[in-house]
C-alpha cells in the first residue's frame, strides 16, 4: 500500500521513469549553423533538399507528443491531452488526498483503539462500479479512434517499407515498380572526401537519410510493411503510424498527411547492433512535386503514358506535371546512383546476415 501511494506522489509530480526522460534528441539547429552545402553538386542527388520546419516532425527536446500532421494524430493528441491525461490527473489527485486524509484521520494519536469493520456493502459497490465507469469512459473514445484507425479509405498511392538490417528500403508499385533505398547521412567528419554527408537542410544528426521517401501531401497513402531480415518497426511520431515490420507478414497502415513537410521517426523495434542507426524520413509534398520526383527517379505516374500520347484528350494534373518534369529532370543522371545503392544494398545486407 505503501508503495503504491509512493507510485502515486511520484506519477502526480511528474516523475516517474517515462516523465523523467531526457528529450530525445537536440532541437533542430538552423540552417546558418552550418557553411551552405551545394546539394546538387553531391552524389546521387538531383534535387534540392527541403530542410525540416523547426518544431514539426522532429524531436526538439519538449515533452508530450510531436505536432501532428494527420486527422488521426489529432484525434489521437486531443484523446491523449484532453481526456486521459485529465482523468489521470484527477484520479491521481483523488487517491492521494484520500490517502493524505486517511493518513492524518486515523493516526494512532487521534485513534488509539483501531476501528475492527472488514465490510461495507455500499462502499465495496461505489469502489468496484467507480473504477468499471472509469474504463468505459475510456474505452469508448479509445475503440472509436482504433475504428477510424483500422478503417483505411480507399489509397491513392501505395507504399511499400520493408525493414533491412539497418536501413530501409521503399518501393512504390504504382510508379513503375520504382524503389529507393534509404540510409541514414553520416557526418561530414566520419565520410570520405567526394562523400555525402549530413547538413542541417538534410536534418538533425540521427535522423538524416540519403534519400527520403517522398508522398504526396492530402493524398491517402498506404504503407505496406515488411521486413527481409529480422523484426523492425515503422514509427514516424508526426504521422501517429507505428508499423511492426515482419519478415514474411505484410503489416498495413496509412496515413493522409494534411500538410507538406518533412517527418522524421526510427525504427522502433531492437532489430540489432545499428537498431538505433536507421531512420526514416518522409517528405510530403504536393503532387506536382511528387510527380517530378517519381521522374527524377525513373518511375512513372499512373496514367502518365496515355496523356503523353499526341491523340489524348483529357488528362489529370497529375499527368500534366509529371510529363514536363520528367523531361526536365531525367537527364540528371541522378536515379543513376540510387539505383547503384539500390543494387549494392542487398549484398551488403546478405554479407551482415551470413557474419550473424
Ligand atoms: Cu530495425
């Protein structure tokens, strides 16, 4: 009981072991921190980098849940903030000033001959059926957000993440089978010179990668998970998703991104030695953007081919968009070298496999 009423003081003040923790990486430093970096003169790249917007979808060292960028996340931060945090608070508060009262109400001083009563029928019901209500007012709003959750609509763009020891890799089937292999950006200490390293448009150290995957933002994106080696985890904090990625088991989840941004996460499942050296980050942007970058990267747009055709009428934006960008950005060359890591990543990780 003792301890109990401990855990109590100590969840109210707000430092219990989860509380306590330290934030989780440093806030995101300017742009001016560091010497300009020319992107496009770098390895493999063929566009320039959005840098991330200070404060949304990166850790910056506050408490409480990153800013959301999706109706679930909202609906999920505002039951989190508005109601469980509220009825915990007032539960915790509750038990303890029952348990402060009781401690100065029968203390041996005032009551020297200790009361004998095991029973009280009104009280035993008041103490099972309060707890019972409890549940309920929390399970309601909690089965009603894993109902908006767990009932995707209809995808515009499907997604597939497979997890490898350590980086991950992206396939988007509805773009000509294109895939992007993504690592994270070492520092410019730890690259050979000619290399790419990380820069402060890239993001922070950790969550950089080489290549983000890129969405198209207020689209439905479906993201199809999967692993090829060991258990992984898709966890993007600013999207609400967290996706065990199992080997031979495809996961689904989506997410509707309402605004463009970039939205960094981790691995969340302690898949091996560099578990903590695989992060994810997701560009949203908007369609025109996605199409010329689909292009950039060798893929198609659904419906891309017919409207290039001199005969075709009616064509979506979509098409519209990716047909000029395509002939801007492909001769680039830069699918080129994503396609060598994409070739040489496999390898790689069959090499760390066989050693494990
Ligand atoms: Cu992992």
């Amino acid at each position: 009981m003792k301890l109990i009423g401990w855990a109590i003081v100590l969840a109210a003040a707000g430092l219990t072991p989860a509380a306590a923790q330290a934030p989780q990486a440093p806030a995101p430093t300017t742009a001016a921190a560091q010497p300009a970096v020319d992107h496009s003169k770098m390895p493999g790249m063929a566009m320039p980098v959005t840098p991330p917007t200070p404060g949304i979808g990166v850790p910056d060292g506050r408490k409480g849940i990153q800013f959301q960028v999706t109706d679930i996340g909202r609906e999920a931060q505002a039951f989190h903030d508005n109601w469980l945090l509220v009825l915990c608070a007032v539960i915790s508060a509750f038990v303890l000033s029952l348990l402060g009262y009781a401690m100065w109400r029968f203390r041996r001083g005032a009551h020297p001959v200790p009361s004998r009563n095991t029973h009280n029928t009104l009280l035993e019901v008041v103490w099972t059926l309060v707890p019972v209500l409890i549940l309920v007012a929390i399970a309601i709003p909690s089965i009603k957000l894993l109902r908006h959750q767990y009932s995707p609509p209809k995808a515009d763009l499907t997604v597939k993440v497979i997890g490898n020891q350590w980086y991950w890799t992206y396939q988007y089937p509805d773009n000509g089978d294109l895939e992007i292999v993504s690592n994270m950006l070492k520092e410019r200490g730890d690259v050979k010179p000619g290399e790419r390293f990380r820069t402060d448009a890239d993001g922070p150290p950790l969550l950089a990668v080489d290549e983000r995957m890129v969405i198209p933002a207020g689209k439905v994106v479906k993201f199809i998970v999967t692993s090829n080696d060991v258990i992984h985890s898709f966890g993007v904090p600013a999207l609400w998703q967290k996706m065990d990625a199992n080997p031979g088991q495809l996961n689904e989840t989506w997410a509707k991104v309402d605004r463009p941004g970039v939205y960094f996460g981790q691995c969340s499942e302690l898949c091996g030695a560099r578990h903590g050296y695989m992060p994810i980050a997701i560009e949203a942007v908007s369609q025109a953007k996605f199409a010329a970058w689909v292009a950039s990267k060798g893929g198609t747009m659904p419906g891309a081919r017919p409207a290039a055709a001199p005969d075709s009428t009616g064509s979506s934006p979509v098409s519209e968009a990716a047909v000029p960008a395509a002939a801007q950005l492909q001769p680039n060359a830069g699918p080129a070298a994503a396609d060598a890591a994409a070739v040489k990543q496999p390898a790689l990780n069959q090499a760390a496999t066989a050693q494990n």
